[in-house]
C-alpha cells in the first residue's frame, strides 16, 4: 500500500519524508473524525467515530442576579462587596481605575472600579 493511495483514498495531505508507513493516523481540528490505521495485511482500517451519547455535555451556567450594577456606585468598596454577596454574586472584584483586565464575560461576576475607598464604577461580567 503506497503513500500516494492514501493520500487519494483518505485524503492524507504528508507523509513522513517519503517513506511508506506502517501505521497512519489523522484527524481533523474542524470535526470528530475517524482515524484509521493500517493493518497488518496492508488494507485500511477506519475506526468508528466516537458516539453523540460518550461526549460530555455543555453545562448551563447558574442564573444571574437580577441587579442593576449602578446601586453600587458611590458606596464604600467593602460595603459594596459585601452587599453584592449577599445580594448573589459569585465573584465581585475591586480594580483600581486603569487596571488592566481581561474582556471576557463571567456570569456571575460583579465588576468595581474603586477610587479612593468608594466605588465609581460598577459593571457585570
């Protein structure tokens, strides 16, 4: 069985610097594919892709307070923290005006901007 047959039958885009091995595995980035092997005879073998049923689920973030972030401004930062817990956020997070933060959005997560103990900025995620 030569390189070239199964770069046209399986659509393998390299080998290994020309020469023919005994064993070819591939799979695709884009989707969950089979991979095949090449068995001792010489002929292909695809191995079955894994179940819809074996793959884990997508997990369903919690709920998030229904409260509006700019209660908070003009409160002191530990009044504001603790009263955002109480109220159901998991994370509240203190930041000094200008720090330097990641941008994605956290459900759950109550954002201050604190400048001289008080809060002047409050936003989710």
């Amino acid at each position: 069985m030569t390189i070239e047959y199964l770069r046209k039958a399986y659509g393998i885009a390299r080998s290994c610097d020309g020469c023919e091995p005994k064993r070819v595995s591939w799979s695709c980035d884009r989707s969950v594919t089979g991979v095949i092997h090449i068995s001792r005879s010489g002929f292909p073998e695809r191995r079955p892709r894994p179940s819809v049923a074996g793959m884990a689920t997508i997990p369903t973030p919690p709920a998030e307070p229904q409260d509006s972030p700019d209660g908070y401004v003009g409160l002191e930062s530990d009044r504001a923290e603790r009263l955002a817990r109480e109220r159901g956020w998991s994370t509240v997070r203190s930041l000094a005006p200008g720090t330097i933060i990641t941008m994605e959005y956290r459900v759950g997560r109550l954002n201050f901007e604190v400048r001289e103990g008080r809060v002047t900025r409050a936003w989710k995620g």
